[in-house]
C-alpha cells in the first residue's frame, strides 16, 4: 500500500519542528546546518575514544598482565555494546526524541570512557569498555538515523559527512592519545580528557541541533514527499536487508579485526616503535575521511557496486600488509588503503543501503539492523584474531579473516535487488 504524502509539519514529528525548521525555499536551514556539524564532532569524539584504545594495547597489557586472548577481546569486546544497543535502539528512535537519545548516548560513553582507566582488572575493564561501547551503539544508531530521515534521498551524502568525522576521529585518536601518554607517563590520561570532553559535548548538543532536524521522518521540514514506497518490502526485516546485514556483519569483522590488534602486530611482529604504530592506526583514519567522496558517489550509482569494490580492495590491501609488506612506509599506505575501503566504502555504503532497504517510517530500524550485525561480529573479530595467531601466526591469521573473508560479504550481494529498495532521485532518473 502507497505511503501518504508527509507535509512539512507531518514530517516532524517533535514539538517545535514544522516549516520554521527550514527557510522559505525549502532548502537547508542554517539551525540544520550547525546540527549536522555537531553531530559530526560528536561523532569524531566517539571515534577518537575508540581508537585510543588500540595503541595502548601493549602498555596495558602489560601492566596488568593480560593474554593476548584478553587484549583482543578488550580491543573489539567494547562493540557488543555496541551491537546489542543496535534493534532497541532502532525501535526508541521510531517512537522518541532522537535529539535526547543522542544526548544520553553521548553521556553514557563518556562515563564509560572516564571509568577504564579506574579498572583493577580485566573484567571492570571489559565492564567499562562495554558500557562505552553502549553510550557509542546509541549514538551511532541515533545519528544515522537523524541524518537518514533529514537528508531523506541525500543521506549517504549526509552520512560521507559523518564518516569523514569519523575518520578524523580514528586518526587524531592515537596521536593524541600517545601524545598525552608522552606527556604525563601513564597510559590512562588520554581515556580521562576524551571521557570530560564527551560530557561537554553531550551539553552543546542539547542545545544546537533543532528539533525540526532531529525528528524528521521523510526529509527536512517544509518539503513534501509525495513518493511511493509500495515496492519496499512492508516488513524491515526482509531479503535485501538480510544480504546487507550479512555484508555488515563481514565489513565489521574485516575492520575491526584489523584495527583491534594491528598496533600490536606492528610492535611484535614487525619492531614497529610505539609512535610508529600509533601512527599508522592513525592513517587508517585518513582513509575513513574517503567517506565523504564515496557517499557523494553512493547516491549516484548501484551500491552494491561500491559495496563490491570495498570488498575486494579491503581483501587485496590486507594481503599485502600481513603477506608482503615489512617497512614502515609501505605499511602507513595499506594502513591508508584499510580506512578507505573498510570504513570510508563499507561502512558507508552497508549503513546506508540498509536503510534505502527498509520504508522511511522504519528507518530507526534500519539503523538499529546496520548497528547489530555490523558490531556483533566486530565484538567477536578481535577474540577471532587473536585465536587464529595463536593458531596460524599473524601471516595465517591475516590471510583467514582479512583476506577471505570478504568473499562472503560478496557472495550476500546476490540477495540485494536495488527494485526492491528506495532508489535516489538521481540512480532513477539513470534507469
């Protein structure tokens, strides 16, 4: 059955939104304008308290001891947080204020951020890095959706913003992080400065992102949309989103497989100095940055395409770097290339497509599906990592998880049919 046209006051869906969120023309309002640009710096901070993390593995672990089972799992661990957060907090965002969870989100993380240095031992650690991971599926969760209703037939531009952010997060993530360690010697510094920057910022979003934004539903207020969605499944939970969750589910255990304990295989295996390491985790921010090209293209071509090449790019760089490569300039490059086709290509496109997958009245759904495959096999790719070095060394294990895996991921493409989802604008004009 045909979706009725949503009017610029339906479109909203909190108080306050209506045709005021959004200038006489229709276009962008400026109060939109500064609420993306928030989201995107909250966003970089919740990157940044990520990738702290990964660096600072082999101090930590070695202060306390912990296997290199334990440091894989407390490397990626934190994304089951992330994960389980993923459907509940799709079906909150349908039915609540997105702006507030947004904020609460951004809270929780913090606190969780603020409280690992405190652990004793690996499991207050695990708990902590857990509840992060929490405070960081919610907000992942939330402002994808945001960005997926407001920029309705433009949101994997909108979200090339966000993974841009995302990706200068991951990269100033360890520089600053490392530089805090060198500066105050304690490896527990960065977490406590990221944890109070994230509570400040949980502030500034109550009060800069508009509600007309936050709580649209099929495109920014004032705009009408008088589209069909009768050949969207009716049910979110259909063949073209479980292609794409399993996509998602690969993407997540290629990346964080990768980033989970590729400071430590530098260190290790290859006698990478710390600063040297922390450096190329860095570099794979600068390829997430790719996000923003790759979303302006996503919108424009078949994404299974862009999908297809994430894989096999994503496969070939993670050949080289664990087959191949034993110098520190090579290894900065594959560590650009990963960023750019796992997180700039995959990421972007398996978030996206996911939501074009569903109704625009499911797209907090859509979210939450995206969130739950995707950082449930993230949770479990450290652990998985660690098991195969333990197994195969760091050359077998690289081969296994980074390289043939993403066969599959390509392989789940076959069940996406692009006629069954919301097509932009300018892929239909094309067809």
């Amino acid at each position: 059955m045909a979706q009725p046209a949503v009017s610029g006051e339906q479109g909203a869906r909190g108080e306050g939104a209506g045709p005021a969120g959004a200038p006489p023309d229709g276009g962008v309002s400026r109060a939109a304008v500064i609420g993306l640009a928030v989201l995107c710096v909250s966003y970089m901070l919740n990157a940044m308290d990520r990738q702290v993390f990964y660096p600072l593995v082999p101090p930590i672990r070695e202060e306390f001891g912990f296997s290199l089972d334990q440091a894989g799992l407390l490397a990626t661990g934190f994304t089951l947080g992330l994960a389980l957060t993923g459907l509940p907090a799709g079906y909150l965002l349908d039915r609540m204020s997105r702006r507030t969870i947004v904020v609460v989100s951004v809270l929780v993380y913090s606190l969780g951020t603020v409280a690992i240095p405190l652990a004793s031992g690996f499991v207050d650690m695990a708990v902590y890095r857990l509840v992060s991971g929490i405070g960081e599926g919610v907000q992942a969760t939330a402002i994808y959706a945001v960005i997926g209703a407001y920029f309705f037939h433009r949101r994997a531009l909108a979200a090339g913003f966000i993974g841009l952010a995302f990706g200068l997060g991951v990269f100033l993530g360890p520089v600053l992080g490392q530089a805090l360690v060198e500066a105050s010697g304690t490896w527990r510094t960065p977490f406590y400065v990221f944890g109070v920057a994230g509570l400040v910022m949980a502030a500034i979003l109550l009060v800069a992102v508009p509600r007309s934004m936050s709580e649209a539903v099929t495109g920014r207020a004032g705009t009408a949309d008088t589209a069909s969605y009768e050949h969207v499944p009716a049910s979110p939970y259909n063949r073209g989103s479980l292609g794409l969750g399993i996509a998602s589910a690969v993407s997540g255990l290629v990346f964080y497989g990768f980033l989970g304990l590729y400071p430590t295989f530098l260190r290790e295996q290859l006698g990478f100095g710390p600063g040297e390491a922390a450096l190329a985790a860095s570099l794979v921010g600068f390829g997430a940055m790719m996000a923003l090209p790759v979303g302006w293209l996503a919108d424009r071509v078949d994404q299974r395409l862009l999908l297809a090449v994430g894989f096999v790019g994503s496969a070939l760089t993670a050949l080289l770097a664990y087959q191949v490569a034993d110098g520190v300039a090579a290894q900065y490059v594959l560590a650009f290339l990963m960023g750019t086709f796992a997180s700039g290509v995959l990421f972007t496109n398996c978030s996206t497509a996911l939501q074009r997958a569903v109704r625009p009245e499911h797209v907090g759904r859509g979210a939450g599906l995206f969130i739950l495959t995707y950082y449930v096999a993230a949770a479990a790719s450290g652990l998985i990592f660690a098991r195969l070095v333990a197994g195969m060394g760091w050359a077998g294990a690289g081969l296994v998880q980074l390289t043939l895996l993403p066969v599959v991921g390509l392989l789940a493409l076959a069940l996406v049919d692009p006629k069954r989802m919301i097509v932009p604008p300018r892929v239909r004009a094309k067809g």
